[in-house]
C-alpha cells in the first residue's frame, strides 16, 4: 500500500489495497451481543489484501483526509435483544479498529460504514450484505397497547432495511411483554487514512464525508 503523510488532490487514489496485519483479535462478549457465547474475530475476517474504494473526503482536526469503503468480513456478527441494540455501535467500531488501525501508522481511524455514508456510491448495485452503524427507535400505539421497537439498519444486497432487535411493550395488559429478536450480518469497514490532502481550493466540488 503506497503511503505519503501530505498528498495532493492529483495524488489520491481512487483505490487502494490494504495487507492484512494478521494475528489480531476481537472478542464480541455474550452480555454485550445478547448472543448466547462470545463471538471472536481475528484478522482472518479479511482477506490478505483487503481492496477499498475511494468514497470521499473528511475533515479532522482542520486537517482533509481521503475515506474509502472496504471488503465486508467473511464472518458475521450475531445481535440480539436489548444488549444488540445498545451496543452495535461500539461493537463493530471495535472490530475495525482492533483488526484494521491499531498500530498502523497509513490509517487514521476504522469504523463501520453508516446510512449517511451509502449516499457517496453505488451500493445499491452491490450483491452484498452487511449490517450499518445506525440505529432506529419507534413506537407502535393503539387504544389499548403500545410497544416501543428497537431497530439496527443493515443493508440486504443494494436496499436498507430495518432489523427489529427488541420491543419494549407499555401496556395495562399485563398478558403481553418484551420481545426480543436476533439478526446477524457480515461488518463493512471504512476507513480513513493518515494522509493530509493539500490544495483544495473549491469544497464543492469534492464529495465530503461526516
């Protein structure tokens, strides 16, 4: 993987490859997944050249870096109920960063793709699955029931849909209660590398990524 810590606009890459580390590991715990046994990922998730393309810039610290999505994981990850919900985001966080940045000086920071990114491409035209950092809360009411519904986002080969992981119901009928689901998608990284991008003169013209 070519790396230079200040690059021009004329010199970022529309693709990269990066080498699997290897030998890393991240452990998914039962009472933070609302799985039944912990979920471990290695560096074996990923290929040994993980290929990413280029889906914007972002702005850290008054400093502009290039973004790009990644290959999803060969494994998924199991969520479940209310535990899911409340932790998907510093699960998948974690498993990015752990196998993918710790350590590395070319990348910035990893982290799971989110909705706000599938704007910057064409997703809709990939045969892929994978679960999104963004979540939903909603409430269903009528006269005489309400229930509360937690949902986590994923994409389902090129649509979002919303994975209902845990309802909480608000009812004088004491007969109905919580009910929890369980969904499981592979993880899409994205990343930022450590590489400063010089001589934007016009933001308007780049695609900027949150």
């Amino acid at each position: 993987m070519e790396y230079k810590t200040v690059i021009t606009t004329d010199e970022v890459q529309k693709n990269i490859v990066i080498p699997n580390m290897e030998g890393r590991k991240y452990i998914a715990k039962k009472e933070d997944t609302g799985y039944d046994e912990d979920q471990v990922f290695t560096s074996e998730i990923f290929p040994k050249e993980n290929s990413g393309k280029l889906i914007g810039f972002t702005e850290i610290e008054s400093k502009i870096h290039p973004v790009y999505v990644l290959d999803v994981t060969s494994k998924d990850l199991f969520l479940c109920g209310k535990e899911g919900y409340s932790n998907i985001i510093t699960i998948i966080y974690g498993i990015c960063n752990s196998l993918l940045c710790q350590d590395r000086e070319e990348i910035l920071l990893a982290r799971s793709i989110t909705d706000s990114d599938l704007c910057c491409f064409n997703y809709n035209k990939e045969p892929q699955t994978y679960w999104l950092a963004s979540k939903k809360a909603s409430r269903d009411k009528n006269k005489y029931w309400s229930y509360n519904r937690y949902s986590v986002k994923s994409v389902w080969y090129g649509k979002v849909k919303e994975n209902l992981l845990f309802e909480m119901a608000d009812s004088i009928n004491s007969v109905m209660s919580d009910r929890e689901y369980m969904y499981n998608f592979p993880i899409r990284p994205v990343v930022v590398l450590n590489s400063q991008i010089i001589g934007i003169k016009k933001k308007s013209d780049y695609q900027w990524i949150e």
